[in-house]
C-alpha cells in the first residue's frame, strides 16, 4: 500500500470505521446506566449520532477512485446508514437493559435523511476535486 492510499484510508475511511465502532460501543452498555435526561431525548440523539454516521459514509465513498461508487454514494450512505440501524437495533435486543424500538430506528433514518437533504441543498463537496 503506497503513501497516497494510506492517507486516503485515513483521511476518509477510518473516521466512518472508527464512528461505527463507536456506536456499537456505546449501544452495547446496558440501559441502567445511561442517564435519562428528557422524554424522547434519545430520539434526538439517535438522529444526531446517524446523521453524523450518514456524513462519514457519505465521505468515505464519494472519496473512491472508482467512479460509480462517487456517483452513487449519496444514495448509498443513506441505505448504509438503514442497515447499521437495523443491525444496532437487532444488537441491542442481546444487550441487558436494551430493547429493539422501531422509533429508535425511524430516528436513525431521519438522521440520514436530514443530512441528505443538506447535502442536496448544499452540494458540499461538488466543488473539490477527486483527490482519492
């Protein structure tokens, strides 16, 4: 693997790897001992985590040398970000304390859905060059 690449993986990659790892982490401590801080307030932070998640597999694959992963991988980040939810909430019903809620799910979808329709408005990365 040459210099350039290991950047690349780095630079795009390993953030998306390393925010997956996080979420899996954090979804496997049992329930009694996260704090509760409002009622649906886990909803919000479902969608915040899943956006962010959204944005890095958003990164990690329009940073590709191959082309149609570039092209597609808005729409991919997004079926990306459905799957990692069902697979965290099918996880969480294995995690003591944990239960599986479709609403849970919803929200990490929303997450995605909004950075979405940001990008699509604001067609980040539309103006840098393919430098992967």
């Amino acid at each position: 693997m040459n210099q350039t690449k290991i950047i690349a993986y780095l630079q795009y990659q390993l953030p998306l790897f390393a925010w997956c790892v996080f979420i899996y982490t954090v979804s496997s401590i049992p329930q009694t001992r996260i704090p509760n801080l409002l009622n649906y307030s886990d909803k919000i932070v479902h969608a915040g985590v899943f956006f962010v998640l959204c944005w890095l597999a958003h990164v990690a694959l329009y940073f590709q040398p191959v082309q149609w992963l570039r092209k597609h991988s808005l729409m991919l980040a997004l079926v990306f970000v459905i799957l990692f939810g069902i697979s965290d909430e099918y996880h969480q019903m294995f995690t003591p304390g944990r239960t599986t809620e479709i609403w849970d799910l919803v929200a990490d979808t929303v997450g995605g859905i909004m950075y979405v329709s940001l990008y699509l408005y604001f067609k980040f990365y539309d103006s840098l060059e393919h430098s992967a």
